[in-house]
C-alpha cells in the first residue's frame, strides 16, 4: 500500500464531543456495515431487522461467518434473498476468531471501495436513527479536519439482557468510562471505544487495514489509530441496545464488579498483568504502522507512544512516575485504581526477565 503523508491540526488528541447533528443531513455515499458472526441464529435477525428499518437506508451489509454451528448462515441467506443490500461474505479463510473475522470483512470492505465503515455484533439492536446521526457526526468532523484525516465516531449504548429489559440507561456511566475525555494518554491503557457503537471513514479503514493479529482488539486498534493520527468524536446518545446474554464472547460490566474481580482474584491480576504487558505490544504495533505509512506526528504524540511501548525498559518502581510525567493514563492512575494500576504496571515483567527466571 502506498505510503500516506499528513500533518495533524492539532498536537491535541482530546475527542471531539458531537452534541448536535440536526443541521447535518447526511449525503454520504459507499456506506458499508459489517457484521462478524458466529452461532448468532438466536439474534441475528433481529439486528438485521433494525439495520433495515434505518432511517438512512442507502447502506450495504457484509456478514462473514465463522464457522457456526448453528443456522445463522441459513438465516443470512433467506434475508439476502429478500434484500439485496445484505451479502454473505464466502472465502476459504475458515475460523479466523472475533478480531480476524472483523479484519477480514475490514479487508473486503476496502477492496470494494467503501467510503464509510460501520461495525456490528450479531445480537444487538439499532435505534433507527444510529445511522443517519453517526453519519452526519463524521460529516461535521470532515469539515474541520478534512476527509483524508482519519476519523473515529462512536455512541454510547443502552445495557439490556437478551430479551431487551434494561440493565443500564448507559454503558458509559456503567462502565465508568470517559469518552468525552479520553485522549490518546489514557487510551494508550485502556479502551474506551465499543466497535458495535463505532463508524470509520475511508482514511482511517486504509490506515487500520490490514489489522495487526496480535493486537488487543479491532476497535482499540482503531481507536489508537484515530486518537494519534486523526480525531476521535463522540456522540453522547444511546443508539444501540447492547444485549447481553450467556453467549456474549466480551459483554459489559459494570465498573464494581470489575474492581472487585480484581481485588479478590490472584487468576484477574495475571489477567490483568498480561493485557497490560499486551498493550505495550500494541503500542509498539501502532508505533510501527505510523512510521511504515510515512506519517508525521507532533512530537509530544510520539513521544508518548514510544514512552508507552517501551515502558518495560525502565526500572519497575519508576514506571508510575514516567507516565504521569507523559501525561499516559491519567483516568487510570487515579484514587484507589491509580494504587491497583501502578502495582500492575510494575509487577509486569518484560521479556528478558521472563527468560531469565525460565
């Protein structure tokens, strides 16, 4: 792929927060939805269902199935029967997980010269205008920054169990997350974007693609990408009900039960030590793609990120200390978290001390 050059407006990688889009009537075109799915028949086409009753309706959907075992694909081809803006993706490829089936269709998408992308879990349900407003956000982003930036726009959620009675009016509040605030220091740590409530435009897709297999998760991948390189908005409206259900593969939880997960579970904290030491990797992999594209980031941005990737290299009870310094984490090194995280952050051992103590 051809390499990119671009100067940011901004050293500034704080989101943009889109309160209203009315004035916005979205005219965009190729805009594509994919959707991965595995033994999804229970739910599937009750979201396929809420996509076509959409208020903007000129969209396409990819599904891609990852082996199921169930009837989801026969569900999928009755409806792209009916429906000729729904497509069965068919390839070779076999299981590719939760993060390869999204890079595939991710892939595909590209190829087929998709303008706008949006992401979809096979169980949930979309609010008729989540098209239409997330459109019109991204529109108002491409104004100011232009459309060669790439740009991230994502939602909040409404939390409902699996025949849609609320659990919570927010997954923000729920979660405790902070995507109003959330710049590239904390997301560095710690996602705040959910892929089913998130739309791509068509720099950010070419930049993302292909998605590394060792990162994370597709969307903190795209999350990183749009933060360092681009601009991330958030919309502050549920526009999506967020089922969760036994077979949900990540799900939400709230913020009290993740603490207390950690707090009382020796297996949580090696759990937590080894996404920490994954989200270095990450970090090194965003560091990589950005240099490999050829794209000139403020210094302040890069330094933050190299700091990050190689954050094992520094003595354990100093690490704390360099990331406040780099302004990395801060949502995360607060009050009684800030304790847990810098414990984690130095318990974390890099490679050359793991082959040491083998």
């Amino acid at each position: 792929m051809k390499k990119v050059r671009f100067e940011l407006n901004s050293a500034s990688t704080a989101p943009v927060v889109i309160n209203d889009t009315s004035s916005f009537k979205p005219t965009a075109q190729r805009v594509v939805i994919v959707m991965a799915t595995y033994n999804g028949g229970r739910f599937i086409e009750e979201q396929i269902q809420s996509i076509q009753a959409q208020s903007y309706s000129d969209w396409v959907l990819y599904v891609r199935d990852d082996g199921s075992r169930d009837d989801t694909v026969q569900k999928v081809l009755q409806i792209e029967r009916a429906d000729h803006r729904v497509k069965l993706v068919r390839d070779e490829l076999g299981n590719q997980g939760p993060i390869g089936n999204f890079s595939t269709l991710m892939e595909f998408s590209l190829e087929r010269n998709a303008g706008y992308v949006f992401f979809a879990d096979q169980d949930d349900v979309w609010h008729a205008e989540k098209i239409a407003t997330m459109l019109a956000g991204v529109q108002e982003l491409e104004l100011t920054h232009g459309v060669q930036t790439p740009l991230l726009v994502h939602c909040d959620l409404a939390v409902v169990n699996e025949v849609l009675q609320p659990i919570a009016n927010s997954f923000v509040k729920f979660s405790r997350l902070s995507p109003t605030t959330a710049d590239l220091g904390l997301l560095l740590c710690q996602n705040q974007v959910t892929g089913c409530a998130c739309l791509i435009n068509r720099a950010l897709l070419e930049l993302a693609c292909p998605v590394p297999p060792n990162v994370l998760m597709h969307d903190w991948w795209l999350a990183l990408l749009a933060s360092s390189t681009g601009k991330i908005g958030f919309v502050p409206r549920q526009l999506v009900n967020y089922r969760q259900h036994s077979g949900n593969v990540l799900g939400a939880i709230s913020f009290s039960q993740r603490l207390k997960k950690l707090l009382f579970s020796t297996t949580q904290w090696k759990v937590h030590i080894s996404v920490i030491k994954r989200s270095f990797e990450q970090a090194g992999m965003l560091e990589e793609r950005i240099n490999s594209r050829g794209i000139d980031l403020p210094h302040t941005v890069a330094k933050q990120i190299n700091t990050y990737s190689q954050i094992l290299t520094i003595a354990p009870l100093r690490r704390g200390r360099t990331l406040r310094h780099q302004k990395i984490g801060r949502n995360a090194l607060k009050m009684r978290t800030g304790l847990i995280f810098n414990i984690l952050i130095a318990l974390t051992r890099n490679n050359v001390e793991d082959k040491a103590v083998d």
